[in-house]
C-alpha cells in the first residue's frame, strides 16, 4: 500500500493525501494485529474451528470475536485503500479530459 502511494504520482497521478490517507495504514494495521490477535488467542483455547455443535466458554467466543472484529476493521481500511486510489487515478483521468 505504501509504495502505491509512492508511485502514484512518479506515474502522473496525483498524491494521495488528506485525513483518509493519514488514517488508513494505522485502520488497517490495527484490524490486521486484533485478527491475528484473535486467532492466536483462540488457539490457545483450542476453539474447533469447523464445528457448530460445540459449546464454547467465554474465552473462545471473545477470542473468535476480536477475530471476526478485527477482519471488518481491516476490511475497512482495505476499502479506504482503494477509494483513495480510486480518487488519485480519477483525478489524472479528469485532468487529461
């Protein structure tokens, strides 16, 4: 992501900036480490990862929950990636119209 933002404009695009481009890395980061987290925690507990039928304690479902939380957040700092190229591209395409 951070060598996108650092060619975009050495290709003729403009530069990413603004609080979006600020925030995105450290959205993503976070989302990446709290699932990482998540499932590091949930193995500790042995959580059976294809059973349904299995009663979980408290401290597999809150590890399979910052799993599961932890993939949106970076869901969403992956959607902010590609808006925020989305933008940098459209602006040369707007430019050279």
């Amino acid at each position: 992501m951070g060598i996108t933002y650092h060619l975009l404009p050495q290709l003729g695009f403009a530069r990413v900036s603004g609080r979006l481009a600020r925030w995105q890395p450290g959205i993503y980061g976070t989302g990446q480490l709290m699932h990482i987290t998540g499932l590091a925690w949930s193995g500790g507990y042995n959580v059976a990862r294809k059973s349904t039928d299995v009663e979980r304690g408290i401290e597999q479902i809150a590890g399979m929950g910052l799993m599961g939380f932890g993939g949106l957040v970076s869901i969403v700092g992956g959607i902010a990636f590609l808006v925020l190229v989305y933008r940098s591209l459209r602006s040369r395409a707007a430019s050279a119209g």
